[in-house]
C-alpha cells in the first residue's frame, strides 16, 4: 500500500494536535476539563454524596441505627451539606452535623480530629448518640473513663452502629 505524504502529514498533524488538546486539559486548573481527560476518576464530592446516599437508604431501611459521613472539614462540609440535606429528605432520615464527635477506642482520634462528620439517623437514635457522649464526658470528669467503662462506651457506639460484636472487638483489637 502507498501512502500519500500529503495524508500522512494530515494524520500526523491531526495526532499532534490531538494530544495538545489532552496535554493542556489535563494542565489546567478547571476540575471539569481534567475530569473530562480522565473520565474514570471520581470526585470527592459525588462520592461523598453518594455514601451518604447509600447509608441514608441503610438508615431507612433499618439496615443501620447510625451512620456517618466521611470525616471533612468545615470548608468540604459547607460545599455539599445543603445536597446531603436534599437526599436526607429523600429517604426520610434526619443528619445531624456533629463537630465535636464522639471519640471512643473504636476509631482512632486523628480521623475526626479538627473535621466534621454528619450522623445519618431516624427516631431517638440521635438522643442516644448525644446521651452516650455526656456519659462518656462525665466519666472522664470524674477521671474513670477507664477499663471496662471505656470498653463499654466504645461497644455502646459500635452497637448504634449497628456493628456486630464481631467487628466491634475486631475495631477495640485494632485490627479494623
């Protein structure tokens, strides 16, 4: 087969420009043009809403007493909370946007440390979470959040959790 070197010149051009096309998307500072070069990656903000769609639907369906968001700080929280508050309504649960989360031995303090995190829940649970985390704070006023009280109010969460005793002991083990 004979090529022609006008065609050639034409595919090879045609190729150039093509890739400068990908290169100067994928160079600039527009999230939409680099997404758009890389189609298979996922924002953080769809799939953080898309967690909390999932576990609004588990909520709902009674799969799960409590869940939770991702971590985020005040700044990531304040770009998608008004769309977390749409799905919410969407499965008829209710968020509550926890700033001062509840840490206890079941997940280390460095993931909630200084962010935010929305509790997905129906009904009482919420007053449940809120009563646990004064008797987790008067027991360490009183200096005996220790031993079997401490385990007890990392179980009591794991449970609205709705974590098997399994992985509540897999979580105090460290094992995750």
């Amino acid at each position: 087969m004979i090529v022609k070197p006008k065609l050639l010149i034409l595919v090879t051009a045609l190729g150039l420009l093509a890739g400068c096309k990908d290169q100067s998307a994928s160079n600039t500072d527009d999230v939409g043009a680099a997404e758009e070069a890389n189609p298979t990656k996922i924002d953080q903000r769809s799939y953080r809403l898309g967690s909390i769609g999932a576990f609004a639907e588990m909520v709902a369906a009674d799969v799960k007493e409590l869940a939770l968001s991702a971590p985020m700080t005040p700044q990531e929280m304040d770009a998608l909370r008004e769309d977390a508050e749409g799905i919410a309504a969407d499965h008829a649960v209710d968020l509550y946007l926890e700033t001062d989360f509840l840490v206890t031995d079941l997940f280390s303090r460095d993931l909630t440390d200084g962010k935010q995190v929305l509790l997905i829940y129906r009904g009482e649970t919420l007053d449940a979470y809120l009563a646990l985390k004064a008797e987790k704070r008067r027991l360490e006023e009183e200096a005996q959040y220790l031993g079997e009280a401490r385990e007890e109010i990392a179980r009591r969460f794991g449970e609205l959790l709705s974590y098997s005793d399994e992985k509540i002991a897999s979580l105090l083990a460290g094992a995750g």
